[in-house]
C-alpha cells in the first residue's frame, strides 16, 4: 500500500469515527428522551408486576409437617430421578454428582473426592431440612452457580419422600424437625 492509500484509510475511519460519534449522540438523546416520557408509566408496571409476582415465585411449601408422615418407598422410588448422578450407600462412588450417603443434616460439600461448584463450596454449615427442601425446589434459585443441573422437584410431598429415604441412608439418622 502506497503513502496515498493510508491517507485515503485515514480519511475513512476519521469519518467514520465521527460518523459513529454522532450517531451515539443521536441515540443518547433520543434514548434520554424516550426515558423521560415514559418513566412514570415504567414506575407503575413494575409497582404492579412485582405485588402480584413476587410472592408467588418466593414461597416454598415446607416439609416438616410432611416429613413425619413420609412415604419412604416412594422416596425410593423418586430417587430414581437422582440415581443418573447419585449414588446414596456408604462408600458409594461420584457420579456426575457427589455420593449422598449421611447428607440429611452432614456436612455441606464434604463427599471426598468430588469437585464441588465454588457456589457449593464456600457454603457453611450442615443440611438442614429446610435447606434441602428448597434446593431440591429449585436447586439453581437457592444456589445461584451450583453444579446440580436438575430442574428440580415440584411437589413438596415428593421432595419429602425423597429427603426421608435419603435420611435412612447414614450412620445415625438425622432427627426428624420438631413442629
Ligand atoms: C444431572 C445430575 C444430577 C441430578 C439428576 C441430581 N443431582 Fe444432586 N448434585 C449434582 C451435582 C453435580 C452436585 C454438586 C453441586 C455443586 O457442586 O454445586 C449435586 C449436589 C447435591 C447435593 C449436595 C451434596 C453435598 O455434598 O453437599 C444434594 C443433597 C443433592 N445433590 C441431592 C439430589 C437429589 C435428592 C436429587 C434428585 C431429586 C438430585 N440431587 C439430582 C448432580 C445431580
């Protein structure tokens, strides 16, 4: 490329520069004024959305009521949904998922030899009840960066099922919630 064809280039880009310039410009004021007109009517939507969406999305049905009169066999049965990637025995290996044998009320994160998500890692404490219920709810809403890609278990008796056969499996049994 020849002197004279940088400077044509140069020419260009300046143009386009400015071109792109003004054009951001245009879009500020226009985006401002959009804003300004319709900021009220904004204010009022979301007011309205979230007094009826809001409650909705945050409540969990609990299981402490549940949990005492249990289907076990049927927990047994809806853990097939989980079997793909966990196994539950003592000893048992990590699949896609850690081994769950002593979960119900264990320590968070502490099957050996599993690479936990850091979300699940730098969570404190042990499972309880609650806990479990809502992560197995929605496992992505109570833990945003969890590795458990489940959608989840919708109906609070069946996610009880589960949580008390899952509570057999471990040395001593987790005790059951006081109500
Ligand atoms: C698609 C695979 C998959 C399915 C299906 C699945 N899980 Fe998980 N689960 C995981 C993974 C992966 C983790 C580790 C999560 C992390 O590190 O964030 C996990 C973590 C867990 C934990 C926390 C374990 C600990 O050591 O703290 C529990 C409890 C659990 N799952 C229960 C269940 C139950 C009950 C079901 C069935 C209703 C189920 N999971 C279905 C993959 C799965």
């Amino acid at each position: 490329m020849g002197g004279e064809s940088y400077k044509v280039w140069g020419a260009a880009l300046v143009a386009a520069t400015v071109a792109l310039a003004i054009g951001i410009g245009i879009n500020h004021v226009t985006h401002t004024e959009h804003l300004e007109t319709n900021a009220y009517k904004v204010d009022v939507l979301e007011g309205a959305v979230q007094t009826t969406a809001a409650p909705a999305a945050a409540v969990i049905e609990p299981i402490g009521p549940l949990l005492a009169s249990a289907d076990i066999a049927a927990g047994e049965k809806g853990f097939k949904r989980c079997a793909t990637c966990h196994t539950f025995d003592k000893g048992g290996a990590n699949k896609v998922g850690p081994n769950l044998f002593g979960v119900v009320g264990g320590a968070k994160g502490s099957a050996s030899g599993f690479a936990y998500s850091d979300a699940l890692k730098t969570m404190a404490g042990s499972w309880s009840y609650d806990e479990l219920n809502a992560f197995l709810t929605k496992p992505k809403d109570f833990l945003a960066g969890t590795k458990m890609t489940f959608a989840g278990i919708r109906s609070a008796q069946d996610r009880a099922n589960i949580i008390a056969f899952m509570r057999q499996h471990a040395d001593t049994p987790f005790p059951l919630p006081t109500q």
